[in-house]
C-alpha cells in the first residue's frame, strides 16, 4: 500500500463515522441530554481544554505505568507457564478465575486496602485487568515452540538461556505483540474503573464524573471520545514497536 | 582407519502410560571416520531416537555412544544436525540464520571471518545472492539449502541428517542429492543419514544400514561404494539396481512381510 494511503484509509473511516454519528443524532432529533453529537463536543473542548490537558494526562501516565507493570509481570507468569507443564496446570485456572472477576467490585476492595493510595491503586487496577492476554500468548508462543528449533541449539551445546534468548524470546514476540494491543484497551478500562467508581479527583474519568454532576452531556460525550483518542495513540505506539521488534513475521499480501 | 562413531549395544525404550515401549534394540552401528552411513527402516522403528543419542540430547537406557573415542553423555558442538523441518529463523536473515551456530559454538574466528566463511558455503550451495533475504521468500529447497549450510558451518565432525529430504519433490531431492556430494568434496564431515528413500541412502551414502522393525537392531549392512561416481546416472547402473534389490527386499523382512532367506 502506497504510505500516504496508510494514512488516509482510516481517517476517512474515523470522517465517515462522525458524519454517521452526526447524521443519526440530527435525524432522530435527539436532545443533547439523550445523545450529544460531534458538533457539541467542540464547544466543550474548547471550553475545558486545559482540563482536558491536565486530566487526560493523569489517565496516560497511571495507564502507562499500568501496562508497563502487566508486560513485566504477564510476560514471567507466561514464561513460567509456557516451560512448565505442572506450573501451567496449576496457575491457568487460578488466571481465568481471577480474570472472571468483574475489576469493578475489585475497586472498592482495593481502594479500602491501599486507602487514599490513588495513584497506585489506579496503576493497580489497570494492570490487573491488561495482564491476563499477555500470560496467555506468551505462554502459549512458548509451550508451542517446535522441538526441532531447540535441538538445533541444544545439539550445539547451547544453554537454556540461550535457547530462550535466541529462539523462544523472539518466536514469542508476534503473538506478544497481538497480546499487547487487547492489553492497551484493557488498561485505559481500569483507568478510568477507579477513577469513576471511587471518585478522588484525578484523570478523566473525574472529568466525567463531574460532567454528570453538573448535566453537562456534551461534556460526558467529550470525554469518552478523549478516552478514545488516547487509546488510539497508544494503540499506534505499540504498532511501531510491533513493527521493530515483530516486522518479520508481517508477510506481503497476496 | 578408526570408527568415529561407535554405537555399542544401545537399547532404548520411551515411557509410555501402557508401559515402557522399546525403540531400539541392542544397537550397534559403527562409522569410520569421512564415511557417510545412511540408516534406513521401516516407519516408526527408531531411526529419529537414534540422531538424538548420537546428538547427545538423549541418553540410552543402556548401551553407549562414542564419538572421536569419547563416550557420549551430552551434546557437543563437533554435532551438526539437519531435520527434514528447515527450521530457519524467521526473523534472520539467511546469512545471519547460517551464521547462527556459529554465535554459540566457542571459536577464535573474526565477525570477518565468520561472514565470509557463510557466504562461501551459501555460494557452494547456490544461494548466492540469497544472504540478505528472510527464509519466507525461499523455496523449500532453498531453504533446505540454507539449513545444510547452518549444520556445517562450524565444522562439525559428524553431520546428523533427519530425513532432510523427505518434504522436497523429487527433482529438488535430486538437486539437492548432487548439493550433497558437492559439500562432501569441499567439506570433509562423517555423515549419518537417515532416510525412507533407497535411491537417496544408495547414492549418497558408503554403506546403509537397514534396521529391523521395533524394537530396531541391525539388520543388515550394505557396502555401496559405487565405484566414486557423484553424477546421477550411477542409480541406474546394474550395479545399483542390485543393491537397491537387496535393500528392498531386507526391507520387506523388516516389515515382516517377507521370510529371510538368501536371494
């Protein structure tokens, strides 16, 4: 595909979409209280900017560090399940129980726990909720390793280190990386869980809160959008590493 | 001339939940150094569990295996392993996939030294001009190519191939047959060479082994010094053609399918 192509493709398809948005609020003539429309969200923008700034930057940064947390910690516990078949039986159903878990009711609890812990609560909630895709893959890139790439090494005199070095590590990194962008949108959900079900004053899920608290809907609309924008940047961060560190698994369509 | 390979009465059987499931049998096999031996059998009877014992990645219930007048007990970098799988890695290059070994086995040669000893085996098989390409934009052959290159690359003493044919079509085998004896020239190795095709053990090896049925153990031995002719029209010979007799039929005894009596 042509690179400014790349580019064009899905702006016209975020265009197309807030052309329809518009188009359906205009048609059914919906209030902005039941549905506000792009067109009252610039207002709100404009009004708020600096706290949109301000707040949008908390959500970031406590989803970052979040997501940085569950690389690490999902990437050991997938390590440890994808080279030990005992430790693999024994830690998956403990995983998709915890996974099943809805985070919401795990906010509360947290919040007593670590009382008045904002930041980290938040980082806490958003990690727990974004590792479990990337156990999953990297164990699974792991157990799934064909033999004959491990004799090659081993019959060399290889070490297990460098067995997984040189081999596992980057045979893993394709389905890392598919891993990594469910856990981008799955971070910014934990976010924003603590910020709205135990209000303390910060990111913009406080932004919405208040939003709600005054009935400015455009406002609450603007917000969400906001949401989205940044998960679309992170989501185009994580591309471009996928792109360095995975580009090789990319095959030329046919 | 002394053995490089010495395999002294190795029985083997994996664990199975029905109980222990013997492969091999009372092994013995041996392999003059610079000779190539090729071991051919029925499916199933242990011919893959038997380039892991020589690798050293498995060791035998009981029985032992010498390499160079040393006993076995793990792997050694003097190994190099070809499977029927090219099991190239994705995210190298080909010169940096054949360089691989090379990264791992302790050795005094320069980063120089190393490429250019890559790019002359690459050259050697035809890949010339292939070394800045992924493994995902060669052929099967090509890759097979690549993968010998990356087994021998470090020099190894004994080459262990598993089959490393067995996934072409029958012209690339050819091809790849006559790669074979061009590397043997340039490259002295030992060579153990497992394989389902009589053709292919007939033309490339010194002397093929036939090993009998589960549990294996050496059935016959065939001496095939086809006079030291390399080009392809030596399998039709009568000279082959009776060799090629004799192993089918000890072949059909290993199956069980024929009674061993002399021909």
């Amino acid at each position: 595909m042509k690179h400014w192509k790349k580019v064009a493709t899905p702006t016209l398809a975020i265009i197309a979409f807030l052309a329809f948005w518009e188009f359906i609020v205009w048609f059914n003539n919906w209030p902005n209280y039941k549905m506000a429309s792009p067109s009252d969200l610039i207002p709100a923008y404009g009004k708020y900017w600096n706290l949109f700034l301000i707040y949008g930057w908390q959500t970031l940064w406590r989803t970052v560090v979040g997501l940085i947390v569950a690389v690490i910690f999902g990437t050991l516990i997938g390590m440890i399940m994808g080279f030990s078949r005992a430790m693999r039986d024994a830690l998956y159903p403990l995983l998709v129980g915890f996974n099943a878990i809805p985070k919401a009711t795990v906010v509360p609890v947290i919040a007593l726990i670590f009382i008045g812990q904002h930041d980290f609560n938040t980082i806490l909630i958003a990690f727990m909720i974004s590792f479990f895709p990337i156990s999953v893959a990297v164990s699974i890139g792991l157990s799934t390793l064909e033999p004959e790439y491990r004799d090659i090494l081993r019959s060399l005199g290889a070490s297990k280190w460098t067995i997984f070095w040189k081999i596992a590590l980057p045979k893993t990194l394709p389905e890392f990386f598919g891993a990594l962008k469910v856990s981008v949108t799955l971070a910014f959900i934990g976010t924003n869980l603590m910020e709205i079900v135990e209000p303390h004053g910060r990111g913009l899920g406080h932004l919405f809160d208040s939003g709600k608290i005054n009935a400015d809907y455009p406002l609450m609309f603007a917000v969400l959008i906001a949401l989205a924008f940044l998960g679309i940047v992170l989501y185009y961060i994580v591309v471009a590493l996928e792109k360095i560190f995975a580009g090789w698994a990319e095959r030329p369509q046919g | 001339m002394t053995n490089l390979i010495d395999i002294k009465g190795v029985t083997h059987a994996y664990k199975t939940e029905n109980g222990p499931l013997p492969v091999l049998e009372n092994l013995n096999i041996s392999v003059p150094e610079g000779d190539f031996c090729a071991v051919v059998g029925p499916s199933g009877c242990g011919k893959s569990t038997l380039t892991r014992l020589i690798a050293g990645l498995m060791k035998p219930d009981e029985g032992e295996v010498w390499l160079h007048g040393e006993r076995v007990t793990s792997p050694r970098s003097t190994v190099g392993m070809a499977f029927q799988n090219p099991v190239l890695l994705e995210w190298r290059t080909i010169l940096d996939n054949v360089l691989l070994p090379l990264e791992i086995v302790p050795n005094s040669m320069s980063k120089r030294q190393k490429q250019d000893r890559a790019r002359d085996l690459l050259a050697l098989v035809g890949l010339e001009g292939f070394e800045d390409k992924r493994p995902s934009e060669l052929s099967g052959g090509m890759r097979q190519r690549a993968s010998l290159c990356r087994s021998i690359v470090h020099k190894p003493d004994v080459l262990i191939m598993d089959e490393p044919f067995g996934a072409l079509d029958a012209f690339t085998r050819e091809d790849l047959w006559q790669t074979m004896h061009r590397l043997r020239a340039e490259e002295p190795f030992t060579g153990v060479l497992i394989t389902h095709d009589l053709r292919e053990s007939v033309y490339l090896a010194d002397e093929v082994i036939v090993l009998s049925g589960r549990p294996a153990t050496t059935q016959h031995v065939e001496n095939v010094k086809l006079s030291g002719r390399t080009d392809l029209e030596v399998i039709y010979t009568q000279e082959a053609t009776d060799i090629l007799h004799r192993l089918r039929h000890q072949i059909e005894v290993a199956q069980g399918r024929a009674p061993e009596v002399a021909q």
